[in-house]
C-alpha cells in the first residue's frame, strides 16, 4: 500500500470497526448513527497522532513505571474526551473508557497487522531484483 490516501482510509476504517465493536461490547459506550461515528473517527485519529505523543511525552515515568499500562489510561482518556466532544457518543465513566480504548486497541493492531501483509506485499509476488542481479544480466538495456 504504497498510497498515503489509502493507507489513511484503511486506517479510518479499521478504526471505524474498533469504534463500532466498543460500542456492541463494553456497556456504557454508545454511539447514535453513522454520521456520529465519522466525527469520532476523525477525532480520534486527530487525537492519537497530535494529543498522544504530547501526553506520551509528559508521563514517560509514569507509563515506564507502570509497565506500559499508562498507555491504556492515556488512550482512555483521550476516548472520553472524544465523548465529551461529540454529541451522539457516550462514555459513561472512566472504566467503560478503558475497555473501549482497549477494544480499540485490539482491533487496529489485529487489523494493520493482516492489512498490512496482505496490502503491502502479495505473497505469490517474485522477490525484488537485486543490483548485483541486474548486473549479471546483460539483456537489460539502461543500467542505472
């Protein structure tokens, strides 16, 4: 996937589908319709790429401490900010926010991850030509 557009849009979309699985399984999540789920779709791809590297950065210690699990308290606090932000989109409390940003979480690692091997690199793709192979042949008309 070599296009930022359509690296973005996939992005959105996994996203989209963790935002949705939250809702079916953690009680205290709702989101009212489509239009609803695109604002916190956008907001939380703003904030997970401008608010968290900023929070990251002010609670190193804290999330060194605590095992990496600040990460999830980060995430769950930027999920009920989204909530607070968007009408149509309920958090109701900080627990329900949690086990949303972690839904969320699971979701786009398992997701980039198939999207990924499966966009990037097809896999009955022949390997790359090396240099020293294109040099070996001799039937190549331009050798850069």
């Amino acid at each position: 996937m070599r296009s930022p557009f359509l690296r973005l849009l996939v992005h959105w979309l996994v996203l989209a589908l963790g935002v949705v699985l939250a809702t079916r399984l953690v009680p205290g999540i709702h989101c009212a319709d489509g239009g609803t789920l695109i604002a916190v779709v956008m907001l939380l791809h703003f904030s997970h790429a401008i608010l968290r590297p900023l929070l990251v950065l002010f609670t190193l210690p804290f999330i060194f401490f605590t095992l990496g699990l600040g990460m999830l308290v980060i995430n769950a606090l930027l999920f009920m900010l989204v909530g607070w932000l968007v009408n149509g989109f309920s958090v109701n409390g900080f627990w329900p926010a949690c086990g949303g940003a972690l839904v969320v979480s699971i979701t786009d690692i398992v997701l980039s991850r198939l999207t990924r091997r499966e966009l990037v690199v097809p896999r009955d793709a022949p390997p790359p030509k090396s240099r020293q192979n294109r040099k070996a042949n001799r039937d190549d008309v331009i050798d850069v």
